[in-house]
C-alpha cells in the first residue's frame, strides 16, 4: 500500500513542480520556510546590526505554479546578543539581487547533527545501498519518510499519511482544499520547538516586528553551521 502511494505522489505531484514558475513571490501567511544556517553563530564573533542570512532547503510552493527557488536567501541582522541570549529578526528574501519582505516567527530549530541523521537510512536493508531514492528515512519530530523511486509519502508516528516527498523536497498535505503544501525541508509535519539544541530554550517565538530570541543555560554556548530553523510566515 505505501509503494502504491508513492508512486500516486509521482504521477501527480512531481509533474506540477516540473512545470511550476520559480519566483520570488511573497509567501502567504501560514507558509513555512525551511532554511539552515550557513556559519556558526558565537557570542563573541557577533555583534548586533550584524547581517545575518539563511538559506531555503528546499523550494517553497508560495501560490499556484508559483514557488521560492532552492536558492533564495532568508536575511536578517543580529538585534541582540550577549552570553546568555541571542535575538535574530529575518525581515526579508534575496535571490538573484531582488529581495522582498517577508515576516516570520520560530516552529523549530535543530542542530546540525539532528538535520545530518534525517538523510540517514533507518531500515537496516537500506544501508546497504547507494541509492537514497529507495530509503527511508526520519524526520526531526519523528515522522518517516518512505521514498520509491525518489519520491514517497511521508507517515506519522501513528503510520497515518500526512505528507509526500519528491526530488524539489518534503511537504505537509495542505490543510483544507485549495490551500497550498508546506515546505518541511528536514523536519516532521508537526515539529515545534527545540531539538538537538540542548542549552538553548526559546524566549520569543517572533513575528511581524518582533525578533527570535533564545535564551542560553552557559555563557560558552555555540549555534553550529547546518543547523536549521522551521519558519512560519505571518502577517
């Protein structure tokens, strides 16, 4: 059944994406935007009104065969950092020298071995080959992903289907009819919160005019590159 099911992803969904537009449109509220983060972050290699940018992991379906290219950037600055907290507002995209605004606030974040394991095979059978596009793998959150061919559907802990994956990335169903998928990039459906992170704890969740803070437990305390950060587009 679940073979069956990923190659109805095939068929319908990857086709859609072959013909969809590339362009940096603003994302609807409720749009998520997987991005890693491309340097180590540092309390004493920072300082605030520092740029600081991230990068899609995947493409973000932003409207009807419309989406945000892989290559587009999430930018920002530092607006305060210290021994115990970082505050981070992402304000707007970049690709190709246009930008535009766009407002966020934190779902998830991981570190960056958590993002290293979801493109690990979790079946021992797996390990045994090469080719990816026939693991399956899991998710930050729990969530499996089973792939047939390089693409699949993703399942819950409870083995119900709740998204598909392709070679453009991984998605969350739509919620409703005629809503767009969510962009997931390494993480599971319902991911919120912290993972990987263990000195850290989220102090504000951002949005609109306010930044991302998180508060640190030791003064030492590092963000490494290839973390990654679940965000949700508000209004």
């Amino acid at each position: 059944m679940r073979c069956l099911i990923a190659l109805l992803v095939l068929s319908v969904a990857a086709p859609a994406y072959a013909r969809a537009t590339k362009e940096l449109a603003p994302p609807p509220p409720g749009a998520t935007l997987p991005v890693v983060i491309n340097r180590t972050l540092k309390p004493h290699s920072l300082q605030p009104g520092q740029p600081i940018s991230a990068q899609l992991i995947q493409i973000v379906p932003v409207g009807p065969n419309m989406y945000l290219p892989r290559r587009a950037k999430l930018d920002g600055h530092i607006v305060n950092v210290s021994d115990h907290s970082i505050s981070i507002l992402f304000d707007q995209l970049s690709c190709n020298g246009r930008t535009i605004p766009v407002r966020v606030r934190l779902l998830a974040a991981a570190g960056m071995m958590n993002v290293f394991d979801t493109d690990l095979p979790t079946a021992a059978t797996d390990r045994g080959t090469a080719n990816r596009n026939d693991w399956t793998t899991r998710q930050i959150g729990g969530d499996e992903v089973y792939l047939s061919g390089g693409a699949g559907t993703v399942y819950d802990q409870y083995s119900q289907p709740v998204g598909y994956a392709n070679y453009t990335g991984v998605y969350a169903n739509p919620p409703e009819l005629g809503k767009l998928p969510r962009a997931m990039g390494p993480f599971s459906t319902t991911a919120t919160g912290l993972h990987g992170l263990p000195e850290f704890s989220i102090a504000s969740a951002g949005g609109a005019d306010t930044p991302i803070t998180l508060a640190a437990s030791k003064t030492n305390w590092r963000i490494l590159g290839g973390s990654a950060l679940l965000l949700e587009v508000v209004h």
